[in-house]
C-alpha cells in the first residue's frame, strides 16, 4: 500500500464515495456523510490484493452499515473500488 497515513486515506476515501454516491445520500452540502463508512473501509484495505477484493470490501461494509437492498449490488462498487485501487496500490 501506497505511504499515506490513516486520517488521510480516510478523507480521501469519504470524498471518492460522496462523489460516486453509492446509495443515493449526497446532497451536495453533507461532505461528511460518507465519513464513517470509510473508517470502517481503511482498516480492511491492507490485506486487498487488487480491484475486486476493495470491491467485496466496499459492499460488505455498506451491506453492515445499511442492509443489502440499500447497499445494493457489488457491481455498484466496481468504479469506486477502481479508484481507491488508484490510491493505495503500489507502483
């Protein structure tokens, strides 16, 4: 994983999901909202191996955090995870 420390992979993560809005909750003043979700997130992304495993990751904590018709499919997931991938993956 790339060397970014916890506080700020976390808000860059907040940010990528508020932008790409999974389930429908930016409404464009709330910038936090998606704060807590990539608390939980963070943790997880240092065993991720690749797009996919961020995938599973992102729709199991949204699975937690809301409930599986909220969450919706994993392939919602797919761009997000794209981008985080950008973030961490190491080069």
């Amino acid at each position: 994983m790339k060397d970014l420390d916890y506080q700020d992979l976390m808000e860059k993560i907040s940010k990528i999901l508020f932008e790409e809005d999974p389930i429908g909750i930016n409404f464009e003043e709330n910038t936090d909202e998606y704060d807590t979700e990539a608390r939980t997130i963070v943790p997880r992304l240092g065993n991720s191996k690749s797009i996919e495993d961020i995938q599973q990751i992102l729709h199991e904590e949204f699975c937690r955090w809301f409930d599986e018709k909220t969450a919706g499919e994993i392939s919602r997931y797919r761009r997000i995870a794209e981008r985080i991938w950008t973030l961490i993956a190491v080069r």
